[in-house]
C-alpha cells in the first residue's frame, strides 16, 4: 500500500466521484479508477459503493479513510519536520585566508549564512594561498580564499571581481610618505620586505623591471602584520596587499601605492569532488547563491 495511492483513496472519497478526483490529481479517471480497483485487491476487501451520480465508501472504507488520514498526517508532519532540520545543522566548517580585501566579503557571506544556520562555528586558518592551498589538498581546510596567481585546477572556485591592490607599508615620518604613489624607481637601493610566495615575487619582479636588481631583499614574510613590526622599527619597508590596511594603527604606520598601479584577484574555492559535512556543503551551496558576491 504506497502512500500515494492513499492520497487517491482519500481524494475520491472526499469528492465522492472519479471525475473530480482525477481533475483534482491531475491524473486520467482511467489511471486513478485502475489505482483504486488495484487498492482493494490488494486489501481484499471493497471500499466503495459506486453509484450512478456518486461513490460512497462501505464501513471497510470508512476505516481505511480514518487511518489513511491519520498515516498521510504523521507522513507530512515528518517531511515538515525533515525540512525544519536544516535549521538545526550544527558542524564546524574550516576557512582558510590570507590578510586579504576578499575577507570583507567572505564575512558578509557567513554573516547571512550564520542567520540561517546559527548552530555552525567557524575555525579560520590564516596563512598564504600556497600552504592554505595546500591544507585544502589534504583535506584539512574547507573552503580557502586565494590570491592569484596560484594553480587551482583541482578546485572549484568562484573568482571575485573585487581588486586587491598592492602597496608599500612604510612609517609616517618616512621620505617616501611626502610622495601620493611609489614607483620602482623610488625603491631602488632600499632595503625591502617581499612576500614570501615565489608567485608573488615574480609579479613583483615583473613590475620592478629593470631595478628590481637593484633591490635589497633583506625580508620575505607571509604575513603584513609580521612586515609590519619589521616597517615599524625602521629596518625595511613592505611591499603587501592593501587588505589588511583598515586595522594598522595609523598613527605608526602609512602606505603609499605603487605606480603603476599592480593589483591581483582572488578567488573563493573548495577541493573538487571532496566529501564535505553537511555544513560545509549548505555554506558552499550558499556562497554560489550569494547576492552580494561579483565574480569575473
């Protein structure tokens, strides 16, 4: 006995005819009078009394309609209650990032995600697209922001159209602070703070140009944060992304951008084919969904 042929059952007799119940169903009066003929084989006994202008049901039917409406209730209370699930998925889904711009809008996405899905906590992993990259590969890390340029064939990825603008951290009372924009030019000779990523360094050594031979490399660092205490005691100054600028203390610390202006994209992605938990999956489908998302 299939659900939906109790839904027939109790459809006909409500109506108290073929014709109606069929419109109703959307089914032929063929298809639904074959269903309710197989419906009392089934059971063995009759369940209407057809007549010539209605279909009443005999005592069996009347049992069997005030069971069927019991069982289809308790079916639709358990889809209603599957559905409101959702609102109950707990789960820890793990992000990793760099000191990016993108960070704005990745918090606006789990904002609006945290609103539908309160019960999920969230472990954020801060570290360049290379080893964040990398932890995504062995599982470790969910959904990474990346800066580009970075290899992402085994992901799949939304890529924002959000710049990220690079700069150079420098102090306040510094020479190259009197100036609105820094050239390579204006670096040359200087003591300087690279990324740590080999990609990155040769983005910049392309905008360098000519002088990037002249350039003293005294640092790499993978954090601006870290460049920054570096910048702050006079030993060098920083080239980074401008993402991580809104939380620098400006009365320590100024930037200046560099000329011509160099900037890179980012992108939002997730291993390809990885089983994900629950959680993970709905932030996915979510992010896809996102309203406030650009993508190029």
């Amino acid at each position: 006995m299939e659900i939906r042929t109790l839904r027939y059952f109790l459809t006909v007799a409500r109506e108290e005819g073929i014709n109606r119940a069929a419109e109703i169903l959307h089914i032929t009066q063929p298809t639904l009078s074959r269903q309710l003929l197989q419906l009392e084989k089934e059971i063995g006994v009759k369940l209407f009394y057809r007549g010539a202008r209605k279909i009443t049901l005999t005592n069996e039917g009347i049992l069997l309609r005030r069971r069927a409406e019991e069982i289809l209730d308790l079916v639709d209370r358990t889809e209603k209650e599957l559905i409101e699930q959702e609102e109950f998925i707990e789960g820890r889904i793990i992000i990793g990032c760099g000191e990016l711009a993108a960070m704005q809008i990745l918090s606006e996405v789990v904002a609006s995600f945290h609103q539908k899905y309160p019960f999920v906590v969230y472990d954020i992993f801060t570290a360049n697209a290379d080893l964040v990259k990398e932890q995504m590969e062995k599982g470790l890390i969910d959904i990474g922001v990346l800066l580009e340029p970075i290899d992402i064939e085994k992901f799949d990825f939304i890529r924002l159209s959000k710049k990220e603008r690079w700069i150079v951290l420098m102090c306040p009372d510094d020479i190259l602070a009197k100036k609105e924009i820094v050239s390579a030019k204006d670096l040359e000779n200087l003591p300087i703070i690279l990324p740590r990523r080999t990609n990155l360094q040769n983005e910049l050594s392309n905008w360098f140009g000519d002088f990037f031979q002249n350039i003293q490399v005294l640092f790499t660092s993978n954090f601006s944060t870290n460049a920054a205490i570096m910048v702050q005691k006079g030993l060098a100054y920083a080239i980074v992304i401008e993402g991580s600028v809104p939380f620098w203390d400006k009365q320590k610390m100024t930037y200046r951008p560099l000329y011509p202006e160099l900037t890179a994209n980012s992108v939002l992605a997730w291993k390809k084919h990885q089983p994900f938990n629950l959680a993970t999956n709905k932030l996915i489908e979510h992010i896809k969904c996102f309203s406030g998302i650009s993508m190029i």
